[in-house]
C-alpha cells in the first residue's frame, strides 16, 4: 500500500524549516557584505584573493538551499510522480562540484607562485594623511570575514540536527570552516609582513586545500542520496538506526512473521518499503493499511511508505 498524500511537515518541524530559510537569506546578506570588504582590501594579495572567492563560494549552499526549499513540497504530478523532495540533492550536487572545482583550480595557481618564487607585493595605503601598512586592513578584514562565518554557521547547526538535515548541515560546516581559512590568511599576511614572501601564497594554498575537502565532502554526500543510500546519521557515514527500529516495529504486529526494510533519503524526506511474510491472508489489505499508517508515524520524515507481503524474506532484498 502506499500513502499517496502529499507530504506536510509537523508543525515542529515546519517551524524549523521556515527559520532555515530565513538563516539562510541572513547568510547570503551577511557573506555579500563581507565579500564587499575583501575585494575592497585585496590589492596583489594572493591569500586575499583565494579568501575573497573562499568567501563568494561559501554562499552558493545557502542560495542551493533558498532555491531547494522553493520547489521542494510542490506536489507529485505526472513528470514527477514521487515529488520533488530531491531538489535539494540537485541543487547541493550544483554546489559541492562548484566548489571542489574552484577549490582544484586555487590550489594549482597558489602551488604556481610558489614555485615560481612570486612575491607579493604589500605596500601602504593612505587614510587621510596617514599611511598605513596595508596588511592591517586586509587581517582586519579577514577577522571580520571569519566571525560573520563563524556565526551563520553556529546559527543553522541545531536546526539541521533538529531537522536531520544533511543539506543544511553541509551549509553550516562550509561557513563554520571559514575560520581555518582566514585564520591561515591572517597568519599568512603576518608572515608576510616580516619577510617571509612564501607564507601568502601558502596561506592560499592552505584555504584552497580547505576548499577542496569541502567540495569533496559535500559531492561524496549528495552522490550517496542520489543513488539511494540508506539513510546515514548526521554529519557521518555510519547508518541510522531508523531500518532496524522500523523492522524491529513491523515484526511485533502480531500478524506478522518475519519482516525486512529498505529505507532511501529525499532531501529531508525518507521513504522506502517494508517486506513481509504474513501469519495467514485473512484481511490482508485492511491490516496492510493499518500497518503502514502505524509505521509511517515512527518518524516524521517517513513518507510514502510501501508494504509489500512476500511468501518469503531472501537475504539480500
């Protein structure tokens, strides 16, 4: 049997999902304006350039997100005949290639003026009449740039936990990861500032690197989502127990003898089918209907639930 309905959240979670939305236009905000400030202090810095454009790719999660969220619980229709609850999955695989691409290319050109002995030059800038060694706006900057993500990051990480959200867990730790890269930007400019020509595009290498393991982790996430894997605890690769308490579940209806359970994730919608070996026919359909109903109500996200009764549960299925 299957639920046709279309998928509601509780009101619990839709809550949640509209603070979502609005953390995630408060990013695009807040990340676009301390973009504004790196380009205006980047000058020939190779560790603000990488950091500016660092800064620039950490928004696409939360403009993924605003777009995802936007067609996410349009109805099923003849084209989608399951929903659209993968937009999220289709917009974060647009994301993670972007940024694992960026991140490559970064790397490559930080490596080049490394070896090409490039030396940046970090002269003074004039406010009013007094020069001031430009690496101070440029560390004043890049602080900036890391607590504003710092904190857009802290903000989403109970919601994606309350929601079981890999999307937005993805988003939080793309922008809570900001002050590793601008904290070596920092150290990088300082260095700099001493003599040593090295450390600024080392500095970028070190936030393009950074770059790269985000990118990585988010494709290896939603790859796993696209091609139907079980559903993982957040932020880790370890299954969820959600299978085995459905099947636990579904084996103490006392018409029941043996059941099996595969389980695949929509964004932040878990659906799947339940197989199992019925005690006798009798009522069939009225117990199968009344199983799924009691089934789907284990966990919100469960929707579109399928019971299938089999002769017999094969290893494997």
């Amino acid at each position: 049997m299957i639920r046709l309905s279309t998928f509601t959240y509780p009101p619990e979670q839709q809550a949640l999902r509209d603070r979502a939305h609005r953390y995630a236009w408060r990013s695009v905000i807040l990340i676009s304006i301390t973009g504004i400030v790196l380009y205006l202090t980047t000058g020939h810095s190779q560790t603000m350039k990488t950091a500016w454009v660092t800064d620039v790719l950490s928004m696409l999660p939360s403009i993924a997100l605003v777009i995802a969220l936007r067609y996410e619980l349009r109805p099923p229709n003849a084209h989608f005949p399951y929903g659209h609850f993968r937009a999220l999955s289709v917009c974060f695989l647009f994301t993670a290639t972007v940024l694992l691409s960026m991140g490559v290319w970064l790397s490559l050109e930080a490596l080049l003026k490394l070896l090409r002995a490039e030396r940046p030059p970090i002269g003074v800038m004039f406010i009013g009449d007094a020069s001031v060694w430009a690496g101070w706006p440029m560390i004043a900057a890049l602080a900036f740039s890391m607590f504003t993500g710092m904190y857009v990051g802290r903000i989403k990480q109970p919601v994606a936990q309350r929601l079981h959200s890999k999307a937005i867990e993805a988003e939080s730790a793309t922008n809570r990861n900001e002050w590793m890269s601008e904290g070596a930007g920092i150290i990088g400019i300082l260095l700099v500032g001493v003599g040593l020509w090295w450390a600024d595009a080392a500095a970028a290498l070190v936030i393009s690197v950074q770059i790269v393991l985000d990118g990585w982790h988010n494709l290896r996430q939603v790859i796993g989502d696209l091609m139907d894997e079980a559903p993982s605890q957040l932020g880790k690769h370890e299954l969820e127990p959600l299978p085995a308490r459905l099947k636990a579940e579904a084996e103490q209806l006392p018409w029941v003898a043996a059941a099996d359970v595969r389980l695949r994730e929509h964004g932040h919608v878990i659906t799947g089918e339940v197989y199992v070996v019925p005690r006798d026919g009798q009522d069939l359909v009225r117990r199968v209907e009344a199983a799924v109903d009691h089934l789907t109500r284990l966990d919100w996200r469960l929707h579109s639930l399928v019971m299938m009764p089999v002769s017999e549960i094969r290893s494997g299925r």
